[in-house]
C-alpha cells in the first residue's frame, strides 16, 4: 500500500497564489505516476495534473495550463503543486492520487489511480 497525505490548502483571493504538497510513504517504489485531481461540491472529480516518477512527462488539464505547475521530490517522495493566478472557479477539494500500473500516456482517468490522499480544500474568494 501506499500512503499519502496532504498538506496546504486555504482561502486565497483572485489572483493569489498556493502550494499544495503531497507526501507519499508505503510502497512507494511501487509509484510510476503521481496526479493531482480536484472536485468542487455538485461536481465530478477532475483532473488536474500529473507527472511521472521519472519526472519525463507531466500533462495538465487546459484549464490550469500556465498557471499550475507539479513537480516532485523522489528523495523525499513528496509531489508538490505550486498554483498562480487564481480564480473562484478554481476552488476545491484538491486530492492527491499515486497509481502503481503504467498508463500509457494518458494520466487524466482518476480510476486509473490506486491511492488517494485525504483531499484538501482551496477557497478562491472573487
């Protein structure tokens, strides 16, 4: 298993800045891909980003594309997510989701990841 918490998260206004960081513990050797995915209340879960443990390839979703960036910390098997720019729509539950499976390029599916971190709220005021 692995294990992953989360910390940051808080109210923001318009056009602030966050970073959000992930923790993993556990099998983490196991980790091929680290995401980040948010899901307001009413909403479905999306995707946000996400980079591979090799730190290769990251992928990001259009909608936070130039504002967002992920980045990781194999030593420290941590995965942060450093946020610019923001808007209300942005506003969240943030959770971090490690998957152990290669996926094949394509990171955006949230049931393609096996661990999931406790989520973490982000509140962009207008």
């Amino acid at each position: 298993q692995v294990q992953l918490v989360e910390s940051g998260g808080g109210l923001v206004q318009a056009g602030g800045s966050l970073r959000l960081s992930c923790a993993a513990s556990g099998r983490t050797f196991s980790i091929n891909v680290m995401g980040w995915f948010r899901q307001a209340p009413g909403k479905e879960r999306e995707f946000v980003t996400a980079v591979t443990w090799s730190g290769s390839t990251t992928d990001y979703a259009a909608s936070v594309k130039g504002r967002f960036t992920i980045s990781r910390d194999n030593s420290k098997n941590t995965v942060d997510l450093q946020m610019i720019s923001l808007k209300p729509e942005d506003t969240a539950v943030y959770y971090c989701a490690a998957a152990a499976a290669y996926l094949g390029g394509t990171y955006s599916r949230d049931y393609d990841y096996a661990y999931w971190g406790q989520g973490t709220q982000v509140t962009v005021s207008p």
